[in-house]
C-alpha cells in the first residue's frame, strides 16, 4: 500500500494545548446520511480535539459535505476499516487512541472520561447501549459489555475502542471481526477496561433487517468466525442488502 504524509489530516486548532492526550480515529464509508458522524465531527471541533477522517472512497456526497464543512480527510478506496485505521494510526501522536465506529455518539462525557483517565490498563472500551429501545436489544448491550466484554475481554467497535498508542502495533485488516481480532490481539498483552459513559450505538441493522433476524445472524456470524470461515464471503453475507459498511 503506498505511503502518505497524512500530517495534515490532524484537525487541530493552531495551538495545541500541552494537555491534549486523545487523537480519535474515523474509518468511514457513504456517511452522507448518518447525523452521528456529523455530529461527532462538530463536538469533537468545538472542543478542540485533534481527529483524523479516513474515507473509504464514499459513493454519496460524503466528501462533498466534508469539504464544505472544512473537515480534512484522506481518501484511501477499495479498503477495509482496519486498512484505514493504519494510515490514521501512522500519525497519531498522542498518548491514546479512541477508534469511533460512525454510528455510534459521541459526548462531552467521552472526552472527559477518557481525557481524565490514569489508570494502568493498555485499552479498553465504552459502555454499550442501542439508541433504541427493545429488550432484546437492551439484553444484547448487557452481554456485550458484561459477558463477552468484561468477562472474556472482547468488545466491537460500537463501543468506542480506546488503547494507549504505545500499545498498539497496527488494527487487524480483516473485512469482518476485526474488532474481535483486535481485542485478541490487545488481551496478549492485557485485560481491557470499560469505561461507564454510555456509547450510543444506532440500532439501523437491527431495525432494518429485523431484531431477531439480525440476532440469529450474528450468531451465525460468530459460529462461522470460529468454524474459520472464508471471512470475505461472510462479510457479503452480513452486509447484503444494507449497504452501511464497504464492500470490497
């Protein structure tokens, strides 16, 4: 993959305050329609915070909006999430890291959570929950963050990811459970942390398929995963007909 100087992407004001700890991380794709993102991009500027955009060659107006808002961002197409997340992490300075999944709100909670934690572990996550209410949906967030996250050490990037820079080598590349990769490969060296701010996350999938469809989907997803199967031809089976994510 060639080499970019993506120093420019930094969204920073000209002064920096000596203070700043954070740098969050933005793989994106067609998020013209999505008001989470926009609204992160806007909390994260008014707060001075330093973020860098990766887009994964938008087909909708998604660059447009971006260049009219002057938010800088780099174009890196036909690429998967983690390959994005690279390139943001090749100029990422700071001390941690936050990866932001584009459907999931950010608030001024977050940045004064994570901004004000000293703790001693490498990484972690934010707490899980659906931006919409079902108790399928809300016995889904309980699991995620008790049971496969703070049990077994595995959280998706609909919580938030953060991890100490120093800690991380690069973001796994696959098309699918790269979350999942990159929590097996952060519990090498650690046990993850959960953060008590609450990461809303749009429930989309789940509404636009079904929630019991996409239950037993993801299920299904999870079985193969660990079956080792092809993980290309489960991504096309878990993205087909939504088009939220790339397709590669």
């Amino acid at each position: 993959m060639p080499q970019y100087d993506l120093s420019y992407l930094l969204n920073a004001p000209p002064i920096v305050e000596k203070s700043q700890r954070l740098c969050w991380l933005f793989s994106i794709y067609n998020e013209e329609h999505n008001p989470y993102f926009w609204k992160n991009l806007e909390l994260l500027q008014a707060q001075k915070q330093l973020f860098i955009v990766i887009d994964g060659g938008s087909s909708d107006a998604t660059q447009e909006r971006l260049k009219s808002s002057r938010f800088l961002f780099m174009e890196l197409p036909q690429s998967t999430r983690g390959s994005r997340f690279n390139e943001a992490l090749k100029v990422s300075f700071t001390d941690i890291v936050a990866f932001v999944h584009p459907r999931s709100l950010l608030r001024l909670e977050h940045i004064h959570e994570l901004r004000n934690f000293h703790g001693p572990q490498d990484w972690g996550a934010f707490t899980h929950r659906f931006d919409h209410d079902h108790p399928l949906l809300r016995f889904t967030s309980w699991w995620s963050n008790c049971v496969r996250g703070d049990i077994r050490g595995i959280f998706y990037l609909d919580h938030i990811l953060w991890a100490r820079r120093a800690r991380v080598t690069s973001f796994p590349t696959s098309p699918i459970f790269e979350d999942t990769l990159f929590s097996l490969q952060m519990l090498k060296r650690s046990r993850p942390h959960r953060l008590r701010t609450p990461s809303v996350t749009s429930a989309q999938r789940f509404l636009k398929n079904g929630i019991w469809k996409q239950i037993l989907l993801n299920q299904k997803m999870k079985l193969d995963f660990h079956r080792g199967q092809e993980l290309s031809r489960m991504d096309q089976e878990y993205e087909q007909g939504l088009g939220l994510n790339r397709k590669l």
